[in-house]
C-alpha cells in the first residue's frame, strides 16, 4: 500500500503514521554464550577434556566445543544442573512496558524424537556503570521454556524450544543489560548423546512513536 504522504510527519528522531493500517514488525535477536569460565584454550579445544583449573571456578564437565565435527561451537551440557552464562545488551529500543520471549537453541547427537530435554532461564537486570556483575543470576521466567523433545530422526539438528516469556515490566525503564543463565535442567534418562546449548532466542518489541500502539507481538514459538 502506497503511504499516504498528507498524514505523515517526519523528523531526525522518529516517524508517525497517523493512519490506522500503520504496523510494524517485532524483533528477534540471537544470544550466544560467553561464560568467562569457557574461555581457556583447553575448553575451545574440539575433544580435549578441560581441567577444573582449566576451566576456573565453573563445573569442569561444561565445555564449549565443536558440535560432532560441525565446525560449530556449543555449550557442552550433557549432566543434569549444568548452567552456562551470557548476557544481553538491551537495545536503545527495547520497550520495557511489552512482553519479551525467550527460547533456546540446542543440538544434540539423538535420533530418537522421544528424548526430551527441560531448559530452564534465569535473568538479572544490571545497568552499566551502576551494577556488579554477579554469577547469581536466579530471576526465572515469568512463564518458563516448555519441556522440549528432539525435532527429527536426524543427529545435531539445531533445535528450538517453545518460548519462554518475561512479562511487561518486569525489566525496569532505564536499565540495559540482562545477564542470562541458561540451565539443564533435566533430560531423559537414556539420553546417552553429546547435548549442546547452543544459544538464546529473544523476541522483543520495538518502542515506536505512533499514534496507536502497533502490533501486539504474541509467542512466535507457541
């Protein structure tokens, strides 16, 4: 549809379409991990078994490494309870009075579609040049990531959870770092295969200077 230039103010700073047809799109990001922990060589090393001293104060079974023979990275997770860290910095226009969704992004070597895996999130809200940075990261999710399963009968298939939601508000106006811990939590029993995290999917909506509110984004992961 052509935009109707009579009902469109412009400037420097923003754009309003006082047409009611005016949407836009809601925005995704992508968060990989960065756990200090998981920087020594040793970890990165595809196949090599980090130390404990290696890896510093964080559980020596958690590795980032090489997926199989992939020529990609992801978390080692394969223990009940291990937790890897990242962090989010928040964009100048994430609008803190909308809901946010979360989901994670992992890969593992099962074939059977009936291996299930529970991730868990956790978040912090911390202000550069105000907050510490801090390992306790224990806010959960407003509504928490599904229990997932393996996609397809195929290994190392980069898998997406269902989303989690962080509720409006819940991010203070005037903060801009969400420190992320990512858990997992529990898997099948008989899930013998390397499992990875990968990274974090996060779906946020975009402040805009309009004269309604747009689109109300909803679980793009239900």
């Amino acid at each position: 549809m052509p935009i109707d230039t009579a009902n469109l103010s412009q400037s420097l700073e923003y754009v309003t379409l006082r047409g009611k047809d005016f949407d836009f799109i809601p925005t995704t990001v992508v968060v990989v991990a960065n756990d200090a922990a998981l920087a020594s060589k040793a970890a990165f090393d595809a196949g090599n078994t980090a130390t404990t001293a290696e890896l510093g104060t964080n559980d020596a079974t958690i590795q980032c490494k090489e997926i199989s023979t992939l020529g990609v990275s992801g978390v080692l997770m394969n223990n009940n309870g291990d937790v890897a860290h990242t962090s989010w910095d928040l964009p100048p226009d994430f609008d803190e009075g909308r809901p946010c969704y979360v989901r994670v992004r992992w890969a593992c070597g099962s074939t059977d579609t009936a291996d299930t895996v529970l991730w868990k999130v956790f978040y912090k809200v911390i202000s550069v040049n105000n907050d510490a940075l801090t390992a306790t990261v224990t806010t959960a999710l407003d509504t928490v990531v599904p229990v997932d399963a393996v996609p397809v009968g195929t290994a190392y298939v980069l898998a997406g959870t269902r989303g989690g939601k962080i509720d409006a508000g819940s991010i203070s106006n005037g903060a801009n770092t969400l420190l992320l811990a990512v858990e997992m939590d529990t898997k099948d029993t008989d899930m013998s295969e390397d499992l990875y995290f990968h990274s974090l999917q996060i779906a946020y909506h975009r402040k805009v200077k309009t004269a309604g509110r747009g689109r109300t984004l909803v679980n793009p992961w239900p």
